[in-house]
C-alpha cells in the first residue's frame, strides 16, 4: 500500500517574522554562526518554521528532540555486554548521530532536562559526541545547526545556557491584513496542501538558491578591522559578559553580507546581527527589560564613522 505524500508547509508562505526567518537563514548559510533559540508565545509559527526548512535544502532534514529525552536517546549508548563477551565496541547510535550535517530542533527546550541541555550544545560547539560507559568510549562527528524554541510564559533557560545562542523573540502580528493573509494561507493549505505548495514553488526554489549561493560566497567575505573594533565597544557599551557576543556579532554580520550578495560585511550589518546576538547577553537588573537602548548603538556607530574616515580613503582596516 503506497503511503500518502505528505506536504510540508512552506518557508515563503509564512507571513510577518522576518526576524525570526533571518535568524533561520543565517544559521542554514553559516552553522558556526551557532544556532538559534526562538522565544515567543504558542501559535506564532516557530515550529512551522523550523520543519520548513527541508523544503529549502532538500539534502537536509529536521531531527527532533522530545522533551523527555533520555541521555541514552540522545547521546547514543554502548553495549557493555557485547563488549565483554567479544571485545567489540556496539555503538548503539541516537539522536545526535542522526542529526549530523541535518538540523537538531527542540522545541520547549527549556522543559528539557539542563544536563541534556548541556550535552547538546557542547556537541554542537565541538561538532563530535563522545559517550564513554565503564571505561569503554566512542566518538563520532556531530556537526548540526542546533535550533530551539520556547514559550517563555513556561519558564526560562539559565544565562549559562542563553548565553550559548543567537536568540529571536516572536510575537503574535498586530497589522491586521497580515492576519488575514495568515488566516487565508492556512486555510488554503489544509484545503489542498499539494496545490497550496505549488503555488510556492518558484519562491521556494528562488530563496533555495539564495541560501546555496551565500554559503558559497561565506569564505570570501571580508570584515573590515574597523568592524572588529565596533563590536568590541558594542559589547562593552551593553555590558556583555566574555567574548561570545563580539565573535557571533561578527560572523553574523558576515553571513547577512552573504545572503545580501556582498564581499564586504558594513556597519549596518553588524547592527542587524546585533539585534540576535545581543538582548539576551546583556547585563541588566531585575527593573530593566531586556531592550536594548538604540542610542547607544547609534553613538558608537556614528562615532566609528567619523573616526574610519582617514583609513577607508587609504584603504587601511580591510
């Protein structure tokens, strides 16, 4: 019996979030851009988005991660016993395993275990997963785009584990046209979910081919010595603690050069990817929230200009 064919909803044909989809994008252009934690009440298409994602890179697919996930599920585990008894290694594979060049999505990853938590990321920061039982271990490679969301009415991550994300907070849209269009979309889709995709198909190919030519262009995009400088300050100036911020300010606003066609990551790219890398790494107190103040961005910026003036003319901070 020949099983249905099932259409996924598509990437293009979710209205508003463009945030939340920049944020997707960067990390499918550029997996050390280290993944993302989508923040944002229920019914606001984080999930639609993430299980989207195949329909753009056909080679890739989505690996969930329950929230009552076992270590054993996760990691993977060894066979003490066949080890033993004939002195090889049985690697019995999980989740990580079968995420390795896909994508690693969690949703209510902060309902999920901190230790499990913690295993994913370093798995991401390290690209292997070494799962070692009484003495005996195994390591395989374990390179994926790490991709969480969460409800924060449900509880948050710790700063620890915040501070290992790019993050995108989503909310619900207000314009009401684009509710309508989302109301519309939806209803076409589960009238006729093969005609609904079809209609989308030129879009999907066209962004399709957007992602495969960014991460082609990715290694050959310069950032300019002055862009460093700027972000060092950035930081400084919103009070981050370590050096997270800077390097994943940087390298997103490299890959948003990318995916725009450029060779040269400017200024404004690096206030974009600000805006992902930053809210959540700020230090603040229990009155503040969490927003970042735009004036401080705009006098670094603009004081940077002033100062980069002299060397862009000679060439000099490329």
């Amino acid at each position: 019996m020949m099983r249905e064919k099932t259409y996924d909803y598509p990437f293009t044909a979710i209205v508003g979030q463009e945030p939340m989809k920049e944020a997707i994008l960067i990390n499918l252009v550029n997996p050390s851009a280290g993944g993302v934690l989508i923040r944002g009440q229920k019914g606001t298409a984080k999930t639609t988005a993430v299980r989207a994602i195949p329909g753009l890179m056909k080679d890739c697919r989505v690996v969930e991660i329950p929230a009552n996930a076992t270590e054993d599920r996760v990691a993977g585990t060894i066979d003490i016993e066949a080890a033993l008894k004939d002195g090889e290694k049985q690697f019995q594979p999980g989740l990580l395993k079968e995420a390795d060049g896909n994508i690693l999505y969690v949703d209510e990853i902060n309902l999920l275990d901190d230790h499990i938590v913690d295993l994913l990321l370093d798995a991401a920061a390290t690209g292997r997963n070494t799962v070692e039982r009484e003495g005996i271990s195994c390591t395989h490679s374990a390179r994926f785009v790490l991709i969480g969301s969460m409800n924060p009415e449900e509880g948050n991550l710790r700063p620890q584990l915040l501070d290992r994300f790019g993050m995108v907070d989503v909310e619900a849209e207000t314009d009401v046209d684009k509710r309508v269009q989302i109301i519309e979309n939806r209803m076409a889709y589960e009238k006729n979910p093969g005609y609904f995709c079809r209609k989308y198909k030129e879009s999907q190919e066209e962004l399709s081919e957007r992602i495969r030519s960014a991460r082609e262009l990715l290694p050959t995009v310069r950032v300019p010595k002055e862009l460093l400088r700027l972000a060092a300050q950035i930081c400084v100036a919103y009070g981050t603690d370590g050096h997270r911020a800077d390097i994943g300010m940087i390298r997103t606003a490299q890959t948003i050069a990318a995916l725009e066609g450029r060779k040269k990551a400017s200024r404004e790219d690096l206030e974009r990817a600000a805006r992902y890398v930053l809210p959540h790494r700020m230090r603040k107190n229990p009155l503040e929230d969490g927003q970042m103040d735009p004036q401080v961005m705009e006098e670094i910026l603009s004081a940077g200009k002033k100062s980069s003036r002299e060397p862009e003319a000679s060439g000099e901070g490329d």
